[in-house]
C-alpha cells in the first residue's frame, strides 16, 4: 500500500501505511524471534518504515528550496526512547 500510494503521489496515505508498517512491528516484537538473518527485526522495521514517512515529507511535499517547509512528528504511540531529539 505504501508503495502504490507514494507512486500515485498519494503522500498522506503513504506516511499512514509506513506509520502502520511501524505499528504492526512495535506491536509483534516476539512474532521475529524466529528470523535467522537479524535478531532485531522490530527496530529494524519500525526505523525504515518511520524513515519512509520522514522521507516523504521531507523531500516530496516541499521538494522546492523555498517551499513552506513542514516537520514530520513521530506518532506518540511510535515514539522510541532517544529517537525524538529534545527542542
């Protein structure tokens, strides 16, 4: 879905389904355990996911130098200790 909807320049729907792709690895951190390539697939997941959104809004809602720029937030529920920088 995210893929279809970034291709479509559907960018809200895009950053939900990579918001939901974060979700739904936070949310089975055990449903891994039994993957041999890597021991940390929730964070591996939940980091390109959350990188995915960040991406869109960063680089294709405002790709123009003097557009109005907008910061993507983290969801509060996706929020991981030391990822959200203090302001």
């Amino acid at each position: 879905m995210a893929a279809t909807a970034f291709l479509l320049k559907q960018y809200s729907p895009a950053i939900s389904s990579f918001e939901e792709i974060a979700r739904h690895a936070k949310l089975r951190a055990n449903g891994f355990s039994g993957c041999p390539a890597d021991r940390n697939y929730v964070g591996n997941f939940m980091s390109r996911a959350l990188s995915g959104a960040f991406t869109i809004v960063d680089r294709f809602r405002h790709p123009r130098p003097g557009a109005s720029w907008e910061r993507y937030l983290t969801p509060a529920d996706l929020e991981v200790p030391l990822l959200t920088p203090d302001d």
